[in-house]
C-alpha cells in the first residue's frame, strides 16, 4: 500500500469543467435549481462554487456543440509542488504543458494528458471570493457546500490504481474485488484529503468520467433538493436515489442535467486521517456495497458515462472498452 508520500503535495479535488450545449439552460438547472453560487460569466463560461468554498469556482459550465468533460483539476500546495509534478510527467512520456492565467481565476497550471487519457490540470493558486457559509439567506436547492470527489471510468483499474497510489501518492481507503479463487480489482477509493476519496476508478469504458460528487450539509439538503427538484419539472433529471452508499456510509442522490451530464449530492462520509488506515473491501456480488438498503441501481448508472475532451481540441478522446468484461452490475437487470 502506497504511504503517500511524494515530492509533491496534492492537496484535493480541485474543480471540474462540464461541456453544456445551452448555457442559460444549464445555468437556471445548477444555480436557480440546485443551488450553486455563481461566481462569474461570459458568453462562454459560467463559474460556479459551493457555499462553503472561498475560491473563484469548483465547477465550469462552457458551451460547446456536445455534452461531456472539458477537464478536471486536482489542487496542490505551492508552485514548487506543480514544478515536481512537471518532472514527474516528463520521466513518464505524458503530453503536457504549462498555463498561466488560461483559465478564469487560476493562476499556474499543469496541465497533463495523463496515461489514460484524462484531461487534468494540477493549481496551486486561484482567486479569492467571499465564504457564504454562514450566509443562509443564500441557501436554496440542495445547499451545495462543495466539491468533493470524481468518479472515473477506466479499462484497467489497476493500471489506474498504481498511476494514482505509487505515482501521484494517493491513499485507497475502500476497494471492490472480482469474485472467485483469484479475484481482480473491480473499483477503488482513493483519497488526498481526509475522507472517503477524492477519486473514484471503477472498470469500464474509458476514458470517461461517470460523475462530481458535491458535498451538501445533511441528508435534509438532498431531500430538499428532490422536493424542489420535483417542483420545477425537473422530475427526470433525478436519476438514482435518495439511499445510502455501502462503500463511503455516504447519503447520495444522483442526478442527470438537461444535457445528461452527471453528478451526485453526496453527505455524511467518515474521515480517514489515521496512518494505519486499513483499506475496507467489498465483493462486486454484495447486494450492500452500492447501495446499503440493498436497492439495485439503474442500468444508466452503470452504462452511462460522460466523454472527456482533450486539451484544445474539439474532439473527444477515443473510448477504449475494459480489459475484465464490460458488464453492469450483477444486481441489475440487463436492457
């Protein structure tokens, strides 16, 4: 197991770049309806963060002519952390190259195609904006908080598992296994900062990312969010739970937005700072591990993904299939 320790400091999940075809729309569902805060917008962009977060956005809604991932982005600690992380990158023959002011609010970045394909950015600094925690004359939808973790869709787990531990000096806290004498890895958990994840791998199609998880304040925020959510038409978008995660202890609601972008309402995970954390394991048959009451999840959860964009370019990356067979889950009926 990985002791994560490096020559670099990767702090957390940083924030995330979502492709939308119609931006009023897509702004009215995140910020009228899920309660987001908008930070900032152009003809292009709208900028968004939680209530909780004091930097410029976790969140990027860009137009474009399809939906997906524009890229996702990890913060570190200083820019001696990005010029380690450049070194790292060259000695492992990713494409990558540096950027300045690039993207609204961010100062220095590293962006990288990383092995798998992933378009990432690595920051240390971004700009400042006011903490609406307290607020609460603001709070509206599911009181969104923050940006917590990305789910990831990959042919090989473990090649993605050892790029993420070994390489980037990230933590497994939770792991679902292949049944049988000799099982392979399924899914892993895998944490920077001090909870569940801040990046999910789970077996199947990709390079794609499956969902954001954005951290809301209790199991009532997402109740409440479905109960707007049923209000104001937007009934379809909901497309699994309210129910709790076995694998995180999380109260979850997943959601699709009018492009089918997926991300998830996510409360109440544990913290996992102890050096002797012992990885939690899961068998991919336990009816418990996805959901802890047991309901199975919809085929769309398991077959569904969101494609991801290379750096400037317009087209998406290519989609290879997993190297253990494509399947969804055994609890779930075929389509």
């Amino acid at each position: 197991m990985s002791s994560g320790r490096t020559g670099f400091n990767i702090v957390r999940a940083g924030h995330i770049e979502y492709l939308v075809t119609d931006l009023k729309r897509a702004r009215r569902f995140y910020a009228d309806v899920l309660g987001f805060v908008v930070t900032d917008s152009d003809s292009r962009h709208v900028f968004l963060r939680g209530l909780e977060e004091r930097q410029h956005h976790s969140l990027t809604l860009t137009r474009s002519d399809a939906p997906g991932v524009g890229h996702f982005a990890f913060r570190v600690a200083d820019d001696g952390d990005l010029d380690a992380l450049g070194v790292l990158m060259k000695k492992r023959g990713c494409k990558f190259w540096w950027s300045d002011g690039e993207e609204e609010g961010v100062g220095k970045a590293l962006r990288v195609h990383d092995p798998f394909g992933f378009p990432v950015e690595f920051y240390a600094d971004m700009k400042k904006e006011p903490w609406m925690l307290q607020r609460f004359d603001k709070y509206r939808g599911g009181s969104v908080m923050r940006l917590d973790h990305f789910n990831l869709a990959v042919p090989s787990v473990e090649e993605a598992f050892d790029w993420y531990t070994s390489a980037l000096g990230f933590v497994c806290t939770e792991t679902t296994e292949t049944e049988g004498s000799e099982p392979e890895l399924w899914a892993a958990w895998l944490r920077r900062k001090q909870t569940c994840h801040d990046v999910a791998l789970m077996t199947g199609k990709g390079p794609r990312v499956h969902h954001a998880g954005f951290t809301v304040a209790d199991r009532q925020s997402i109740m409440d969010c479905a109960d707007v959510l049923g209000a104001t038409g937007y009934v379809g978008s909901m497309e699994r739970g309210p129910g709790r995660h076995g694998i995180s202890n999380a109260f979850f609601l997943y959601l699709r937005d009018p492009d089918g972008n997926r991300l998830e309402l996510y409360t109440g995970d544990y913290l996992s700072a102890d050096p002797d954390w012992e990885p939690i394991r899961w068998k991919l048959n336990d009816p418990q591990r996805q959901t802890f009451w047991g309901a199975p999840s919809p085929p769309s959860w398991f077959n569904d993904a969101m494609k991801v964009r290379s750096f400037g370019a317009s087209g998406f990356v290519k989609v290879r299939r997993a190297k253990i067979v494509d399947r969804p889950d055994p609890l779930t009926p075929a389509h």
